[in-house]
C-alpha cells in the first residue's frame, strides 16, 4: 500500500509545471509533462496516464462486507496513443499498461480461507479463535488495454468514455493478524482470479487534473472459485 500511495504522489508531481500548445482550432490548452509528445503528424500524440482511487465491491453475497476506503487501486498506463482527426474535437485512444487492485474485508471478525478444493471461503472467526488485528484482502495484478473516444468540449473541459480490457496474471489473498507478541503475514497464490475482464470507463478532464468512474461488471473470482463479486472504482486521474 506505502508503494501505491508513493506512485501516486510522483504522479501528482509530475503535473505541477505545464507548458502551452496549440490544438487543432488553433485554441491554447495546457499539456502535462505526462504527453510524451507529437506521433507521424500534428494529429497524433502519445502520453502517458496514471489513476489512483477507491474501489467498492458490489453485490457481493449476504453477510460478505467490504471496507471501500480500505479497498483501492492504481493504474498506469504506461503508452497511450491518442488520434484526433483534422479539425476535430474527437480524440480516439488506445493504451497499454498495468492496473493494481486490492478488496478488503470489513471489520477484524472475516477473513478467506483457501480450501483443498480450491475454493477461496469467506469465513468468519470461530468462537474462541483468536486473531488480534485481522485484516483480509484479495490482491490482483493486471496487464491493462484502455480503449477511450474522448470529446473536447472547451480547451479545459473534456469527456471520454470507453472501455479498458484486463489480462489478470496475477491474484493472491493476505490475511494480517497477531498472535501474542507475533505479527503473521498468511499469503495464498493461485486464488482463481477471472483471467480476462472488461472494465466500463468514464473520465471527466479539467485540463490539468480528471476524475473517473469505472465499473467492472464481471466478478473478480471465477464462479467455481470462489463467492462472486463486482466492483466500482472512482477517484483522480492524470
């Protein structure tokens, strides 16, 4: 967690100081050190795009709570390519880069539990079953595709919606509690994390600075590994 909210702080560095150019109206607009510059022709440019928030898991089965400002994720999208037709308020994007997700528990009473079967069990304590400061989570690690149409409203307002696909290479569940005197770290691999999933993404764009909302319809875990659950992620992105 100390890393994500590290990036996303060199991040927010990263835009303190703006230079001018000139759209396709002839109109000035700022650029972030993000934009990694013009492509073949004036109507192409590559950048760079990073975004931090809350993630919210959705409809989750009963009893099965999540803690939402306990719950986050980071993206970065290491290359985009942005393409705006000549005298054109249209961009049309595509990228490529990685997205970080993590899902926590509510409360110290519920953590999961591998089963010999595979299953990843949501299970609360056993009376008498002692874990001083238990914290579970699901970590995932995706490799990202953000495909966005982005509409240019004025030269600091804009809008872009589109989708971003998700390959999950990677899932692990982490169970934090203390025995005594003594802190354990309990990881488990090979979770069964959905392999492929497409995200709803929407950005509002201030210029300088956005906000997003983006709404993974599709559960997290596959059906036959584990209790089913979306999610809904909003916060800043650049």
């Amino acid at each position: 967690m100390k890393k994500l909210f590290l990036m996303a702080f060199l991040a927010f560095g990263l835009t303190a100081n703006a230079e001018t150019i000139v759209n396709n109206d002839g109109e000035e607009t700022n650029k972030s050190l993000l934009d990694l510059g013009e492509g073949k022709d004036e109507n192409d440019r590559w950048s760079m795009h990073v975004y931090f928030g809350v993630d919210i898991p959705t409809g989750a089965p009963d009893g099965m709570k999540f803690a939402p400002f306990r719950s986050w994720e980071f993206n970065w999208t290491i290359l985009q390519y942005n393409y705006t037709p000549q005298d054109w308020k249209t961009t049309f994007s595509a990228g490529v880069g990685f997205n970080w997700r993590m899902y926590t528990l509510k409360g110290h009473n519920t953590y999961f539990e591998k089963q010999p079967d595979g299953w990843l069990q949501y299970k609360p304590l056993e009376p008498g079953e002692k874990m001083d400061e238990l914290s579970s989570n699901i970590h995932t690690t995706s490799l990202s595709f953000p495909l966005l149409v982005k509409q240019r409203f004025h030269k600091n307002f804009a809008v872009s919606v589109g989708a971003q696909v998700n390959w999950n290479f990677w899932g692990r569940a982490h169970n934090y509690f203390e025995l005594g005197d003594h802190e354990v770290d309990d990881y488990t691999k090979k979770i069964g994390q959905r392999d492929i999933t497409v995200d709803v993404l929407g950005i509002v764009d201030f210029g300088k600075i956005g906000i997003y909302c983006k709404y993974s319809p599709m559960s997290v875990l596959e059906k036959d590994r584990g209790p089913k659950f979306q999610s809904l992620a909003f916060g800043i992105y650049l």
